[in-house]
C-alpha cells in the first residue's frame, strides 16, 4: 500500500519535472534534447609509451631534463589536433659523433627537442600530401626549423638539411597521438647553422652499383696494417662505400 503510495507520488513528480515542460517553448523541435557526447579518445601518456618501446631513453632523458615532456603531452592532450613525435633510438644518439650535442645550451636542446615533433596527428599515408605541403612547421618553429618530408614508395624520408633520414617504424598511431621511429637524430639549421657539411652517401640511392672500384679494393682486405697518415683517406673511403652497401642491402631487405 505503502509503494503504491510512493510510486503514484514519484510519477507525479516525473511527469511534473520531465524537461518538455520546461525547454518545450526555449528550444527549437528540431534539436534533439540530449546531443551524445563523442567518446573521449583514450589518454595516452607519452612517458609511459617511450620507457616501454625503444629503446628511447636518451631521447626521453632529453625531454624531462629539459621539460618539454611536458609540452608534448600538453599537445597530445589537445585531443583536436593531436600531435606527431619522430624518435631516434639510444644508438643513433649514441652514434653522433658531429656535431655533437654536448655544448648546446639547455634553451638548444628545448629547440631539439621540440624540432622532432609536429603539432597535428599524422598516420603514415598523410605523408603524401605533407610532402607536396613541405617544408612543414615543427614544433620548435618554421624557417630553419622546418622539416622537409617525401614519401617515396610507402616510406617517409624527412630532411632538415643536416639530417637525412626515415621513418623506420610506428610505435604508436591512433589519433591523436603517432609516434614514429627514425633513424637519426634530427638537426636544425637554426642550432648548427646553415654551413652543411657535404654528406659522404649521398641522399638518393645510386642506380647502378658501382662495380669498378670493389675490384681495386681487393688489397685492402686485410684491416690489421694501418700506416699513419696516408691510409686515411683509404680507411675513410672504404666507410663510405660499407655504409653505401648496407644503405643499399637495407633498401634490398625493405624490398624482399
Ligand atoms: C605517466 O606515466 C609515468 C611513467 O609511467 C608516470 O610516472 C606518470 O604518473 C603518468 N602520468 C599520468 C598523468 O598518468
Ligand atoms: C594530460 O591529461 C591527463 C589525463 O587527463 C592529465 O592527468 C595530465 O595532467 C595532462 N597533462 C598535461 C601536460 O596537460
Ligand atoms: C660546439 O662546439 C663546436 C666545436 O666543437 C662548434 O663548432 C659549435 O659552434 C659549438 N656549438 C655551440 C652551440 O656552441
Ligand atoms: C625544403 O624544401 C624547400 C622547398 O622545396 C627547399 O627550398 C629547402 O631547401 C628544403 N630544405 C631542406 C632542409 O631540405
């Protein structure tokens, strides 16, 4: 008796309070009274992603030192636009030798930092278009901040002048936040200036093997004789050439 009491009550005030006897005159009928809201993208925390994958710890070391952890994850927060980070792993840190890193100023290495990352969210197919938009703005600025992309069949070289390098993986891509593994350390031309040194490979990959010179390499075989000076230039020359043949066998296994 008591529920029934109660139930004719509660409809009662149901009915009273129910919105259309409210809102029915301030809203136009065409709006519908509650808009679903979109799904909230899921949190990704920047910190936890680059201490798992990698290894990106001196990479990460970077940008706690210098706080701009704090701005990514700010932009990966800002679910709109999202944000786009290259990585190098701890071995291409590891392997620059020149420049070297080691005298720039903190306010540098903020600019470093923030040179490797793109304020929008990027899958890899995008890079088609970003290509024909290059250079684009990174987060460190635009003019000699700026990165230059092409996206020659499926894989994403970038340039900054100083450095030529790809995209060699995805450790994460679901909007808003892809994060991509390259191969080097990014450079601006706004930290080390515009006066390139030439580069020993160059950026677009020789058709033709060249066949001649291996032949007279055959007396080098042996790397335990090293004369002082005029070896150099040999010991230099054949660098070049081993890095030519693993950018090449490189290209070959990305083909296979
Ligand atoms: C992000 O992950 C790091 C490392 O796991 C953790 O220390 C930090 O508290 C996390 N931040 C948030 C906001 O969850
Ligand atoms: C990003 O969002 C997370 C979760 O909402 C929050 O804990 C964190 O403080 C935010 N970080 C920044 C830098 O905005
Ligand atoms: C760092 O040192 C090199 C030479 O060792 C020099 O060429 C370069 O200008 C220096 N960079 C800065 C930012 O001082
Ligand atoms: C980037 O591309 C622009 C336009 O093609 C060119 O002027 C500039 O020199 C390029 N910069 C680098 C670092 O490759």
């Amino acid at each position: 008796m008591d529920i029934t009491v109660i139930f004719m009550i509660s409809s009662t005030l149901v009915l009273v309070c129910s919105p259309s006897s409210y809102a029915q005159t301030a809203l136009p009928p065409t709006l519908s009274p509650t808009p679903a809201p979109a799904p909230a993208p899921e949190y990704v925390n920047l910190t936890d992603l680059l201490s798992v994958a990698g290894p990106f710890h001196t990479f990460l070391n970077y940008l706690v030192s210098t706080k701009v952890i704090e701005t990514f994850q700010n932009q990966a927060n800002n679910t709109d636009e999202g944000i786009t980070l290259f990585v190098p792993k701890d071995e291409s840190f590891s392997s620059l030798k020149k420049p070297s890193l080691s005298n720039l100023t903190q306010d540098q290495l903020k600019s470093l930092c923030l040179f490797h990352a793109l304020p929008h969210y990027y899958s890899l197919a995008d890079f088609k278009a970003l290509s024909q938009a290059s250079p684009i703005n990174t987060l460190a600025g635009g003019g000699e901040y700026a990165l230059n992309f092409t996206y020659v069949s499926g894989t994403v070289h970038l340039s900054s002048g100083w450095t030529n390098t790809k995209v060699s993986s995805a450790v994460h891509a679901k909007d808003p936040v892809a994060i991509y593994q390259v191969d080097k350390v990014l450079l601006p031309e706004a930290i080390f200036g515009t006066d390139i040194p030439p580069t020993p490979a160059p950026a677009p990959a020789p058709d033709i093997a060249p066949s001649a010179d291996t032949e007279k390499g055959g007396s080098g075989s042996s790397p335990t004789s090293s004369p002082p000076s005029s070896s150099h230039r040999i010991v230099t020359f054949g660098g070049v050439w081993s890095q030519l043949v693993l950018a090449i066998s490189g290209g070959l296994v990305l083909f296979l």
